[in-house]
C-alpha cells in the first residue's frame, strides 16, 4: 500500500491550532471602550476646570482694577475738592478805594462809600454771619479789616426767593450778609478797600468776588478772629 503524503505539521500531522490575531487591527474591548471613555471624560473635565479657573482670575483682576480705579478718583476728588478754587484774575465793575484809615474809634463814623469799605472802626468786629436786618457799620467795616467779605442787598428790591439764592453763596466764615437801606444797587459787596455794585442776586460776579477778595492779603489784617465780637441785630446764622 503506498504511502500518503505529508499534508503539514510534523509526522504527517496537520495543525489545529488557530492563527494568532494581527497586533492593532480589530475591534477594541468593551474594557477598553469604557477606559477611552473615562479618559475622554477626564479630559473635557479639566478643560472645563481650567477655563473656570481661569474666568474666576479675569473676574478678581477685572474686580481689583475697578477697585483701585474707583478708590483713586475717590481719592483724586477728594483732594482736589478741598484745595481752593483760583480767584479770577479780574473782575469787571470792581471800584477800588485807597488811603482808608483804620483807627479804633468809639463815635459814630461817616463814611465816603456806601456801604463803606473801610476807614476808622469800632474795636470789637461783628460777627461773620447771615443777618436779617441792618448791622452796625462801625463793627462791620473792622471784621472787613479782617479779611471778610460784606454783602448788602436792598431790601425793597431783594426778598422771597431771590434772598434764598443770596443767602445760599455766602461763605460761613469770613462772610457778611445783610440787609442795607439805601444801598445804590439791589445787591452790593464790598471787601477792604474794592467794591462791586450788581443788578440782581444771579449777577455771576457775586461768587467771583467773594472767592477773589474773601480772607484776601488786600485787608490790613487777614486772618484775624471773625467770630468772637459782637452778633448784629436779626443773626440768622
């Protein structure tokens, strides 16, 4: 009987062992599937993590710039409001008047300007403050000595209103208003030695004067006490 041929494996014996599975190709695991996913999921996490972290410091610098922002124009305006404002270089209608004495008398005076401007005084200052009728010249003209301004208004033709607006531009030191009889204009004010006639209570140069002349280096003493003297009749405040 012939012999059959070697059809592979050793001895004539064929091999039943399966072929081995290519490295890289085929399906991946469900094991495998689950770790893509959680890595997948890891990742859009920290991307999420970053970019909050990351808005939350835009938003504290943002916060701070603001912050240090508001605080120094709080700061800049703070100081800025306290330094005196600069009193205009001129004053259109300001009269001056020079060669006034200033003695301490105690007999009334009669003098060349109304209301006066300066001159020969009483030796205790009036009070700066808001009056509702008339005040002694001679205490007036000394607080002028002082460096207040005094301000006069008719008042047959400054009441009502019109006072209230007055009333509200005066300075609550090293200021006078009152009421004057026989003032030459509806509204007059007057420092030591320069004085300003006006028509009516909204004339802009009201507020020019008193910032120009109010605790000027013009009067013969400024700085001194405007309180401490005597109060005129009707003080309002």
């Amino acid at each position: 009987m012939a012999r059959s041929k070697n059809q592979g494996g050793v001895g004539g014996i064929r091999s039943t062992e399966p072929k081995s599975q290519p490295a890289g190709g085929g399906k991946p695991t469900l094991k495998q599937q689950r770790a893509e996913e959680i890595q997948r999921k890891l990742a859009g996490f920290k991307l999420q993590h970053s970019r909050a972290r990351r808005n939350r410091l835009l938003l504290i610098i943002t916060a701070w710039t603001v912050g240090i922002a508001v605080a120094a124009g709080l700061v800049i305006f703070a100081v800025t409001s306290t330094l005196p404002k600069s009193p205009p270089a001129a004053i259109d209608g300001v009269q001056s008047f020079s060669g006034l004495s200033s003695n301490h008398v105690t007999t009334p005076v009669k003098y060349a300007q109304t209301p006066p401007v300066g001159g020969n005084h009483s030796a205790v200052p009036l009070n700066c403050a808001v009056y509702s009728e008339p005040v002694p010249n001679e205490n007036a003209v000394h607080s002028l000595e002082h460096g207040a301004v005094w301000v006069t208004y008719d008042p047959t033709a400054v009441s009502g209103a019109q006072l209230d607006v007055l009333r509200k531009d005066i300075p609550s030191t090293y200021a006078i208003l009152s009421p004057y009889s026989g003032d030459p204009s509806p509204v007059v004010a007057s420092a030591w030695g320069v004085q300003l006639k006006a028509s009516g209570v909204n004339d802009p140069r009201i507020k020019d004067f008193i910032a120009k002349y109010r605790s000027a280096k013009s009067a013969p003493e400024p700085g001194a006490p405007c309180s401490g003297g005597v109060d005129g009749p009707g003080k309002v405040q």
